[in-house]
C-alpha cells in the first residue's frame, strides 16, 4: 500500500488507496478468550535468551538466490500432493516440496525437528463475509497476519511421500484461517501488553533443526509500483529479523503465463542442496528469462 501510494504521488496522481489507521478495528475482545495453542506459536521477547554477539558469519549462513519454476511444473507438484485423496493447493503443494528438501539436505541428523511455517493474512478471515469490514480491513495500514507452524521428525519428511508431507501443511494451517485464530491472536497480544513479543518460529525454530518460513507474494501489486519511468518487470522484497530461520516468497512471474518466481533466503547448505538435486524445478532467475517479457 505504501509502495504503490508513494508511486502515485510521484506521477501526481491521486492516491487510489486511502490507508486506515483505525486500530479500533482490531479491538480485543472484553473478556478475552486465548486458545493456549498461541503461547505455542508466539512468545513475549523478554522470554527468549540473549543474543549472542557474532560479527563473523558461519559456513552455513543464510544466503539469498531468485529463481524461476514453470507452470507445468508447479501443477505436477500439485498432482503428486494431491495423491492422498485430496486436493491441495500450488501453495501448499510447492511449500511440502520444500519442506521435503530441506530436510533431506539435513539427513545426518534424522534424529532431529524440522520446522516450516506459512504467512497467513487476517483480513479477509475478519471480515467473514461482510462487505462493509472487508472494505474496511483492505483499507487498513498494517499487518494483519499470523504464521502457523508445522513440526516434525526429519526421517518423517524424508521418507515419507509428498502427499503426506502436504497434508501436514494442511493441518498446520487450517486452524490459523479463521475469524477464531485471528480473534484470539488479538486477545493474545492485549493479554501480553506492553511487552512485545515475536512468531516462535522466527526467534527460535531451528534451535532443533533446519526451520523456515514461506510467505506468499502472489498479490504483491508490482505492476502499480511505477515512480513514472515505466512499470517494474520484477520485483521482490525481505527484512532480516536477525533470526537463523530461513524465508522463502513465491510471487507471480512477469512472464504471466502461471510460473512463479521464487525469493530464497536460506542456509547455504540447503541452498546448494536445492540447486544440486532440484535443478529441474529451481532454475536462476536470469536476464534472458526476463528479456522474454
């Protein structure tokens, strides 16, 4: 919102998104009703340990590549995870793959957890149907997310078959894409003010292993993003929190024929990994690829 208000007013053109910053619009509830699933998703800062001053990166920081994966490709993914009698979504699909090859690039330490998360908006699960707070809330300046995490064993996510991996995407994210979670979520941040507090997965999930998050970028406006030179080709975007846990963002590819264009920032070891035994699916984002557009 941001981003393409500020390229409206550089051409002088109205700005076409009035942002709201009504916070009554996320008011808690009185009283509050907390699903203790929360404290397992979210902790006040003031609970982690102190960070640990490293001014020389290790061997395996995180790193950050683009790539490009097809359209066929992604609905061949989708095919295979939809195997267990249900089907699931590109999302879903595209992110069990990667949870999958994360850990196998960890399988000298089976014994060990590894953890993914997913981004999940909030605004159209508050609204629920209501076209007056779905006005409202796509109006409204700020985040409205949350980021439900899945676990488990890394010998699972290995040896098991994608469709059951993406199953246990599906789990883990059908509890957050509620009014309920989001309503909660709210309660759960007043109940802990003022003390701020941070997505467990971000300060600590690959404390037991390799961890990441995957936050889709499909409705990022790149397009309106034009200062007046011209409509960007590509675009991406990442903050470092700091954290070791890795970040992945599928965005929809210029090209507009159904290939995404994948944002990874991730160990170097699961990276090389990825390029080594996933380079039919995860090919460089290169000039020649957005030259065709």
């Amino acid at each position: 919102m941001f981003l393409v208000s500020w390229a409206e007013m550089a051409q002088s053109k109205p700005i076409s998104l009035l942002p709201s910053f009504r916070r009554s619009m996320l008011n808690p509830r009185h009283p509050g009703c907390i699903d203790a699933s929360l404290d397992d998703l979210y902790v006040p800062i003031s609970t982690l340990p102190p960070l640990k001053e490293n001014n020389q990166p290790s061997d395996d920081h995180l790193i950050s590549r683009i790539y490009y994966v097809t359209a066929a490709q992604l609905d061949e993914l989708q095919c295979l995870a939809s195997r267990g009698g249900s089907k699931r979504t590109k999302l879903e699909s595209f992110s069990a793959f990667l949870w999958k090859m994360v850990a196998i690039s960890a399988a000298g330490d089976s014994a060990k957890t590894s953890k993914m998360g997913i981004v999940v908006d909030g605004r159209t699960r508050l609204s629920e149907g209501c076209t007056d707070k779905e006005s409202q809330m796509g109006t409204y300046f700020g985040n409205v997310l949350s980021i439900p995490f899945g676990s488990e064993k890394v010998k699972a996510l290995i040896e098991k078959p994608l469709s059951w991996v993406a199953e246990e995407v599906h789990d883990f994210i059908k509890n957050a894409v509620t009014k309920v979670h989001f309503l909660g979520l709210i309660d759960w941040v007043e109940a802990h003010r003022p003390e701020p507090a941070v997505a467990k997965i971000y300060a600590s999930g690959s404390n037991e292993g390799p961890a990441f998050v995957v936050s889709s970028g499909q409705r990022f406006p790149v397009s309106k993003v034009n200062f007046g030179w011209g409509p960007p080709t590509f675009g991406s975007y990442h903050f470092p929190w700091g954290g070791s846990a890795g970040y992945v963002m599928p965005m929809p590819s210029p090209m507009k024929n159904g290939d995404w264009v994948v944002y990874v920032h991730l160990p170097v070891r699961q990276v090389e990994f990825i390029e080594t035994e996933a380079a039919d699916l995860f090919k460089p984002l290169t000039f020649d690829y957005l030259d065709l557009v």
